[in-house]
C-alpha cells in the first residue's frame, strides 16, 4: 500500500458517509498490519537489544553527508 491507497480511504469514507475516526482507524489498522511496519517494528526491537548490549547512547545518523571545518573533540 502507498499514501494514494489511503488517501483513496478517505475519499471513498466520506464518499459513503463513514465518520472519519472510523476511516482514520481502518487506515492505521491496515498500516499496522504491511510487513514493512511489522519488519520496521522488529529492527527497532533489535537495535535496542544491541545497544543495550554495547552500551550504546543510542544515536543514529539520519543524513550522512560531507562537512567542512576543524574537529575540536570526539565525546
């Protein structure tokens, strides 16, 4: 599923007077189920069981890219 199939849920809700809690609940009910969430779900699980492990503070890099500059101190 993509976000034009849920947008499609709202439409068609409306479309056939389906309050919208119910349509908003479909919609969550139907992501929670894809295995894309039920995998992103499970890596979240084993990411915290390896850091927990590690010792880890838990950061993760969300933009890798390229800087410019001088490195005062590594924490």
């Amino acid at each position: 599923m993509d976000a034009d199939s849920f947008q499609l849920f709202q439409v068609l809700g409306k479309a056939l007077g389906i309050p919208e809690n119910s349509v908003r609940t479909y919609t969550e009910a139907e992501i929670r189920t894809s295995v894309i969430f039920q995998v992103s779900k499970l890596c979240t699980l084993l990411l915290k069981a390896v850091r927990s492990a590690l010792g880890s503070q838990g950061w993760d890099v969300l933009v890798p890219g390229n800087t410019l500059g001088t490195l005062i101190q590594v924490l």
